[in-house]
C-alpha cells in the first residue's frame, strides 16, 4: 500500500455496465484505492489518476467520470456537494491524459474531427434462433446551436452501412465533428438496429456517452434494450468496441448548395411481361421557397431509363440542397418501370434525407410497395445511394420570372369519337400571381387554383397529335415549383367536349433535362385503368427576355353566333338574338352587366358589332366572365337562348380555339347538348389611350350596369323615384322630366312594333296648369266616338287636375292612337311637337272651369274614331 498521505476517503459507488458496486475509495497521492469495506486490508482495486480527465455525468449530479487512455471508469457519490469534492480533489493530482489521443485540441492548428472505428461483439439475434442479425449504427444529438443549454430535437448526425449476416460486425471508418455533437462533453446516443427485408427495422441496444469518452481506444459501451432489463440474467444486447480514434485536421469546405448522388439498384422485382425491366427513378421532395410554405412534395428530379436492367445503376445527378428542401428535409424516391404504350408499372419507393445520403457509408435502402401485402413480400429490391467525391458544378434553379417556349405531343391517346378516332387539344391550368391578372392594379383579386392560362387548337383525327409552340411563363404558372394542370380534351362539333385525361406536373418537372420526357395522361373515372396516353415534351426552351409591349389594358372583340335555337313562334320561327355579359370588376362584389348588344332580328346566325372590354371593367385577365344569350321580345319578356362561362384571357385567345357551347342549364330533355354556338372572330388588344367603339360608351368601371333586383326583369336596372320607366335592353333611366334623346344605334331600343305603345310613364311630368294633364299610365283617355271621353264622376276644381284615379283606363294599343316608336326629342315646354293625327296642341290653362265640360275639338285633333276602335265607354257616366 502506498504510504504517501491520504487527500480524501469515503463511500462511492462504481457502476460498470449494468452493474453498481458499493465501495470505500481512499486517495493517496495519485493512487485511487477502493475497498469492500473501511477495515479491509487489501484493496478491490486501484487506479492511477495521474493522466486521467474528470468529467460530469451530463443527467446525474451525483455522478463523474475518470478518463484515461486506456479506460473510463463511472463513479457516483451520495450528494452533489460530496461529488464536487472527489473531483476536486482528483484534478489537484492529475496531470490530464495523454497517449494515442489528445483530448485537447491545439487550438492553433484549428478545427479537427475525429476517425473512428467501432466494432460490435455478441450482438443479439433478431431474424430468429438459429440466423443471425444484419446490424448498423445510428448516432444522433440533441445538441441545439441556437440556445446550447436547451436541448433540440433529435438529429442524426451518422448512419453506417448494414453488415449482413453478421453479430461481431466490423464496421467502417466514420468521422464525428465535435461542432455537431455539441462539444467532447455534451452527450449523443448510440443506436444498433437489425435491417429488415421489408425496409423495418428491429433495435437490437442502446447507450448514451460524450466525445470525450468515445474517442479513447479500447474503451467499450454496452448495448442495452430497456424492453428487456426486467427479464432474468438479462446483462446486455452486445458491446461495442471502439478500436481506434484519430484526430485530423478538418477540410475547410464552403457551405454546401448542391452535391452529386449516386443511384444504383439491385435485385429490382419484375413487373413486366418480359424477363427485365426499364427502371428509372422518380425524386420528389418540397422545396425550401422564402416566405412560402408548401406541404405537398413535387417532382424536382428524374433519371433516364436503362432498358432491361433488374441491377441499374443511373448517371450522376446534382441536386440542389434548397430545391430538395434542406438537409435534412425527407425526400421521396419512386422507382417505376418504363412503359411506351401503356402506363408506366410503379416497382417500389423509399426515403430518406440528403444528411443521411451523405453521412452513410453506402447507404442502403429497401423499395417498398404498399399495394403488395401479400404473405411473404419483403420488398421490391434495394436502393444505393452513394455521394460522389467529386466536386458538383454550382447549379441554379430556374428563376421565379423565367419564361419558355414550349412544344408538347401526344401518343396513343384514347379515342373518343364514333370513328376511331379524336380531335385532341389541350389546356393548361395554374395559379397566376396577381401581377399577370391584374397587370394594372396591384389591389386585384388572388386567382383561383385551376386558372386556365393557355388553349391549343385542336388537331383533327389524331390520336398521335403534334401541336404547334407556345410560351409559357413562370408568373403566369405561379412560379416554378407551384403544381400546374395540362388537360387533354377530344373536341366535337357541339362543343360539349369529352375529356381524356389529365398530367399533373410542374414548370420545374417540365424544364428536367431529359432526353425523353413522356408523362403519364390519367383519368381516373376510367373503370379498367387510369392510362389515356402519354404527352410527350419535345421542346423546352428557357428564355429571359422581358416582353416587349405592356400588357393590353383591354380587349376589342368581333363575335357571332352559329345555329341559335328557334324561340319565336313557339319553335317555327327564328330568333332576334342579343348578349349581355356579366363581369365582378374591381369596384364591384357581384356581377354587374358590363356590356348588351343590339339585338339582330329574324337571325339564327347573327354577327354583332365589335365591341371592347376593359381589365377594370370585368376585375382582371382571369376572373370569371358570364354571358346570356337572349331571343328579344317586344314584351320586354325575353327569352333566354343559353348561356356560358370563360375569362378575358381564354376570350383572347380565340386564334386556337375560339367556340363556346351555349347552354341552357334549364333544358334537361335527353339528347340536349347545346342551344346554338358562340363564336369569337377576333381579339384585339387595346391600350388605355385607343378610342373606343362609336356605338359603345366609355362607362366608368363604377358606374357599370347595375346589379339585378329581386322581381325585375331580366336585363333591367331598378325603377327609381320620379323617372321614366325602364328602357327596352336594360339601359340607364331617363332624366326627371324630360323624353330620352333620340336613339343611336346600338342603345336604345329600337322603336316599338306597329300597334304599341311604349311602357307606361310613371312621373316627371311638367306642373300642373302648364300643357296637358298628367295621363293614366302615360296614354291619353280613350274617346268615344267623335267626342270627348264622357265626363268625370266628380267635378274638377278650378285650376285643379281631376284625381288620377278617377280617370278612365287606356285603350287597347294600335286602335286610333298614333303608332307606337321611340320618343321624339324634347319641346320647350318639356312635351313633343304634335303631328298630324297624334297629340292636340297644349291648351292654354289647364282644363276649363268646373262645370263647362270640355270645350270644343280645335284643329289638329285626330278625326273621330271608327266604331269599335275604342273600348266601351266607362259605367259611370261623367256628371
């Protein structure tokens, strides 16, 4: 026993593995003897702290550790206070460690790393008694370098390759950086798992330790299943064994934008009907976009295809750490079978992270897929992703304001028509950003998901169509990573156009450098399969210039209409068909009618003049535009021919694909398709500055039409308050007082049919004493035969109007009036010059005095009526 002086005794426990021992420890100079007990004469054991480092238990305070080169050993005191002079007292003597590695890093040779080697022995079996388990290593930490002293969320910061077969597995040298882990003190743990055939996993042991510990040689951590320390004799799942631990310099690397996989499989399972396969792969992640968050995963990279290959291996690909959405967001990797006439078959998918792609030794993965649920599947092959060592070529995404020029066909798409055959066009859907839509004011509506920003024209009878270029910007697809929708229609004659089927894709997923880039067209309401075809990207041309003219401020449109239904003469006689069309504008929550024609009269195919719609006028490029076709009636009860919904910009596009089909949604005979077709001839762009048309307006976006009231005529603004009443085609109310001006072609309704008069008056009248008297419903009493109409009930006042009530009703229109048209221009005491047989000349006062009776006919009255023209006279007879 050494005889130096003793610096400190007392109980401590020592815990090695799962066991605890209570022990007496003594002190003496460098020497650490333990003792069974106080009185013992020989010692249980000693170590030498001479070169040894004195560590706190990172969860217990009563605990600490003795480090040396050659072994750590756990020791816990009964208090904290107790614990804090052990370690005291032991770093008085010690002189730190030394040997095969420095614990503390000569800060002027700058940041380093550690190599290290593990080893595992007597793993436990988890594929059953008698076969072994296939083993690897996860390291993770909790370590948060935002705010050390909380911990994060767990991170795995390491993950080695898979030992098959194997329960002493000898795995691959590794690097730990202590910036990751948090430090040489701060704790991380140490998983072993066994790798299923099915891509699962089963945990074989765990054990938490610090850098410091793991990185002396020799030292050994014991693998322990919590699930499994209550059983009996249990001790542990296996040890691990750290071999050797070498410091090294750390390579200055800038921080990583992009990196270069590669991707090889094995023993891929065989969907076809041939002995081999077409493999390629499919990866989708979300990408990290600022200020916007996205849920759903796109397509960001493809392969090409090997032809008949069940063990590929594919060319490099450099992705991009922000398009992946960071290091360690989960990427997706599908792998199908490449398919020319039919749908491609899906093998197996799997995922992972960039960090796990990087940080594993060829890292493994399982493809797995969940329609196969059969007993006995295990998986559909494996998966290698393996980080090249050369140096990736920085690539930039393409950007948010790029522009292409695009050219899609088509191949072995369904076919639709009676012939064999289809017609096919497409179209494409996304979301704009508002600045596209509403170019002129940044205040415009959002649009809505599913916004069609592109038609093509159709090809006739071609189930292998090639349509001609288009561009396609990024704003107007609402950037390059938003999903945008390519819909493939068969047209027919009717317009009630048949669906095909649809590709959900990207402009990123479309801009993939690929040498053949077909995609999948699906219809789901398909009962057999989904497949309708494949749309084949010929041509994807990126370019950057701006657009040379600004965008139009509006539209100038030609239109016509082919085959409108007969409604005149219950079905036998023709139309007089006119539109108006219903738009929300920008100072508008409902839609208004911003726009009627004139009406063509005895037309089934009627041509109306041009006519202009402004961005402000229907609230944007890409709100929704409704127009009614009507049958004009003389009753002012028009019938309504059908109607349709588009956008100013599908209106615009009208040199591909320029017919609507007119619906009625109130017919629903069989057989009923549409009620005629609408047709756009041309569509001119026009700026701020360009003259409108001569018959048309130029209403302020506020002053459009008004909105529709309850129990009001289709078409017609509201009455109002002392005006005359509603006008024939829903214009504007006339001014207080006065007759409407004369009509201008397109505006007022033409004059009235032989034998009508126009809608009754209701106010606005001059005052009493001044020209005639007010008449009931706008007409002048019915005459008897060569006579005044027979007298009132009640005698007038003088001076006075007889009570408009008293006065007899109007006559049947067209029997002695004079015929019925438009109103003549203004007199100056507010009522129109007389003509021959028409209205007499104003009286001088008023009606004569109370009493007289009415004086005599002057000249100019209209001569007597032929008997019968009038309607009987009234029952009571005029006092």
């Amino acid at each position: 026993m050494s005889t130096e002086q003793v610096i400190l005794e007392g109980r401590l426990q020592k815990k090695s593995g799962l066991k605890t021992d209570d022990r007496y420890f003594i002190l003496r100079g460098t020497q650490l003897f333990y003792y069974n007990k106080k009185s013992d004469a020989t010692h249980k054991g000693c170590a030498d702290v001479s070169f040894v480092d004195v560590t706190l238990h990172s969860s217990d305070p009563k605990g600490f550790y003795l480090i040396s080169p050659s072994k750590t050993m756990s020791l816990f005191a009964h208090s904290s206070s107790e614990r804090d002079k052990w370690v005291n007292a032991i770093k008085s003597v010690s002189k730190g460690t030394s040997g095969a590695v420095a614990i503390n890093a000569n800060l002027s040779k700058g940041p380093v790393v550690y190599v290290i080697k593990c080893n595992g022995r007597s793993l436990d079996r988890k594929d059953g008694p008698f076969a072994k388990s296939d083993p690897y290593l996860v390291i993770s930490s909790t370590f948060n370098p935002y705010n050390p002293t909380v911990p994060g969320p767990k991170k795995v910061i390491y993950k080695s390759e898979v030992i098959e077969q194997n329960l002493n597995p000898s795995w691959q040298s590794y690097e730990l950086d202590p910036v990751l882990i948090g430090g040489l003190d701060a704790p991380f743990l140490v998983e072993c798992f066994d790798l299923d055939n099915d891509g699962s996993s089963d945990f074989i042991g765990s054990f938490t330790a610090t850098l410091r510990q793991f990185i002396v040689p020799e030292s050994s951590f014991p693998f322990v299943n919590s699930a499994k320390v209550s059983r009996m004799f249990y001790k542990n799942s296996g040890t691990l064994v750290v071999s050797s631990a070498q410091e090294v310099q750390k390579k200055q690397t800038q921080p990583t934008r992009s990196m270069t996989l590669l991707f090889k499989a094995t023993d891929l399972e065989r969907v076809d009907l041939v002995l081999a396969s077409s493999p390629f792969l499919v990866i989708k992640a979300t990408p990290r976009i600022p200020f916007v968050t996205t849920a759903a995963q796109i397509v960001v990279y493809k392969t090409e295809s090997v032809s008949k290959d069940m063990n590929p291996s594919w060319k490099p690909i450099v992705v991009d750490v922000d398009t992946c959405g960071g290091l360690d967001a989960t990427i997706t990797v599908d792998c199908y079978s490449k398919e020319s006439a039919r749908k491609d078959n899906f093998i197996g998918s799997c995922q992972f992270t960039l960090n796990q792609a990087i940080n594993t030794n060829n890292a493994q993965f399982f493809l797995i897929n969940p329609a196969k649920n059969r007993i006995g599947y295990r998986n559909s092959g494996t998966l290698w992703v393996t980080p090249s060592n050369q140096q990736p070529t920085i690539i930039d995404p393409p950007s948010s304001v790029s522009s292409y020029t695009v050219q899609l066909s088509a191949t072995h798409l369904d076919r639709k028509d009676i012939s064999g055959s289809s017609d096919p066009y497409f179209v494409v859907r996304g979301t704009p950003v508002p600045t596209t839509s509403h170019p002129y004011n940044p205040n415009g509506r959002p649009c809505p998901p599913k916004t069609l920003i592109y038609k093509s024209e159709f090809i006739p009878k071609n189930l292998n169509p090639n349509w001609k270029e288009f561009e396609l910007s990024a704003p107007l697809c609402g950037g390059i990573y938003r999903p945008i929708y390519i819909e493939v229609y068969d047209h027919d004659h009717n317009e009630i156009n048949d669906f095909i089927g649809v590709v959900e894709t990207s402009l990123l997923e479309l801009s993939l450098p690929l040498s053949v880039h077909e995609l999948d067209i699906k219809n789901e309401h398909k009962t057999l399969t989904s497949f309708a075809g494949k749309l084949v990207v010929n041509k994807m041309t990126l370019t950057y210039n701006p657009p040379a003219t600004p965008p139009p401020f509006g539209y100038t449109f030609k239109c016509k209409a082919q085959e409108i239904e007969r409604l005149d003469m219950m079905g036998l006689g023709k139309s007089d068909p006119f539109f108006t069309i219903k738009a929300t504008g920008y100072t508008s929550a409902t839609p208004l009618v911003v726009y009627k024609s004139e009406q063509i009269p005895s037309s089934r195919n009627p041509a109306w003049r041009e006519f202009r719609l402004d961005l402000d006028r229907v609230g944007g490029l890409d709100a929704e535009i409704i127009v009614e076709v009507w049958d004009f009636d003389n009753n002012l009860k028009h019938d309504e021919v059908g109607s349709f919904k588009t956008t100013l910009r599908e209106m615009s596009l009208c040199k591909n694909y320029n017919k609507f089909a007119i619906v009625n949604a109130k017919k629903t005979r069989p057989g009923y398709r549409n009620s005629g077709l609408f047709e756009i001839i041309s569509a001119t762009p026009a700026s701020q500055s360009d003259p409108y048309p001569a018959h048309q307006p130029n209403i302020p976006p506020q002053q459009a039409y008004p909105q529709q009231q309850p129990g009001q005529q289709q078409g017609y603004p509201p009455q109002q308050q002392g005006q005359y009443p509603p006008q024939q085609q829903g214009y504007p109310p006339q001014q207080q007082g006065q007759y409407p001006p004369p009509q201008q072609s397109g505006q007022y309704p033409p004059p009235q049919q032989s034998g009508q008069y126009p809608p009754p008056q209701q106010q606005g009248y001059p005052p009493a004493g001044q020209g005639y008297p007010p008449q009931q419903q706008g007409y002048p009493p019915p005459q008897q035969q060569g006579s005044y109409p027979p007298p009132q009930q009640q005698q007038q006042q003088p001076g006075k109007y007889p009570p408009t009530s008293q006065q007899p009703a109007p006559s049947v229109a067209g029997q002695g009036y004079p015929p019925a048209g438009a109103y003549p221009p203004p007199s100056q005491s507010g009522y129109p010059p007389q003509q021959q047989g028409q209205y007499p000349p104003p009286q001088q006062q008023g009606y004569p005095p109370a009493g007289q009776g009415y004086p005599p006919q002057q000249q100019g009255y209209p001569p007597p009526q032929q008997q019968g023209s009038y309607p009987p006279p009234q029952q009571q007879q005029q006092q």
